[in-house]
C-alpha cells in the first residue's frame, strides 16, 4: 500500500510540473529533464512510471477527469457528468490548448479516443440493461464511434474556441441527445444472435 501511494504522489508530482511549464511554454518544448529537475528526481524514475511526455500528460487527464467521470453512474448522473468536463474543460483551457497546439487536432482526438469510448460504451451497455437487449458487437463499435467523434469535437471545439459559451443550456441540449437518441438507438438496433 504505501508503494502504491508513493508512486501515486510520485505521478502526481510530475504531473503538477507538467502543467506548470505548459502554463509558460509549448508542450513541444517541454523535455523530461525539465520536468525531472523540476521534481529534484532522477531520469529513471520519470522513465519508471511514464514511457514519455505524452504518456504522463494522457495519465493527467485520465486521473483527473475520465476517472471522475467513470465513478458517475452515467444513466442516473449524465449531466452530473457532462458539467464535469465541461467545467474540467473551462479550468485546464490553457493546458489543453497547449497540448492541443502541439499535438492538432486529430491527434488530440486520437489522445482522447480510447477513454471517451469507454465512457460511451459504458453508457451503451447500461442502456442495453435498461432495455433487455443485446447488441450486436459492430454496431456497438459504430455507436461508440459516432458518439466518441461528436463529443471529442465538441470539447475540442469548447476549449479552443474560447468562446463563452452557457454551459447549463450546454448541458440541456446534450442531456436531451443522449437521453432520447441512445434510448431510440439501443431500442431499434440488430440484436446479437
């Protein structure tokens, strides 16, 4: 247990100096030796807990907002959700802009591909239950796939746009997609034989 809470601090310390260059300087410039000495930790023990900057900047995003999201019961706290991100999206604008800046877009689309459709699957699957129905696994990949492109965009869009947006009519019209549409998609769907 205490090795597991100190890797924890250990991840959460390279994160913290993550974003504090990527408040000063592209995210293409920043290098691990900045972050290790920023740490007061050798190479190695970067190297042990992250393959490279990509890796820690996916575990900080992951840690700090799709494992929030993943503890909502997302049938019963959707839009719970939903102002999560979106408040996630408006605190780390910054930070994500700058991934953003050095990655573009589509790669950052891609950064967020694996995570997003796992939210959007647990939501399927759930819907399934609620319905009594199995699906058939490749439309199941093409839900999450249409879901996953329409909501990473729409983040993507938020934070770059900068834009100030009404979040709570956001929310309302998001809520009122998913609620109805993956109802009616789950509903009319081939089932699995």
């Amino acid at each position: 247990m205490k090795h597991e809470i100190t890797t924890l601090n250990t991840k959460k310390a390279f994160a913290s100096s993550l974003k504090k260059f990527m408040m000063k300087k592209p995210f293409s410039k920043i290098t691990v030796s900045e972050i290790v000495s920023d740490c007061q930790v050798n190479r190695k023990t970067f190297y042990y807990h992250f393959e490279d900057i990509y890796a820690l900047l996916k575990w900080m995003l992951e840690e700090e907002a799709i494992e929030v999201v993943k503890n909502f019961d997302l049938i019963v706290d959707y839009e719970e959700a939903m102002m999560f991100i979106i408040d996630y999206v408006n605190e780390n604008q910054h930070i994500l802009s700058c991934a953003y800046d050095s990655m573009g877009r589509e790669e950052m689309k891609r950064f967020f591909d694996a995570d997003l459709k796992g939210v959007i699957k647990l939501v399927i699957d759930a819907a399934e239950k609620e319905h009594n129905k199995t699906i058939q696994d490749d439309y199941k990949t093409f839900i999450c796939e249409f879901y996953n492109e329409a909501i990473s965009g729409m983040l993507i869009d938020w934070f770059k746009d900068k834009t100030i947006r009404d979040k709570e009519k956001t929310v309302s019209y998001l809520s009122n997609i998913f609620r109805s549409s993956i109802s009616e998609v789950i509903k009319n769907a081939p089932e699995k034989e």
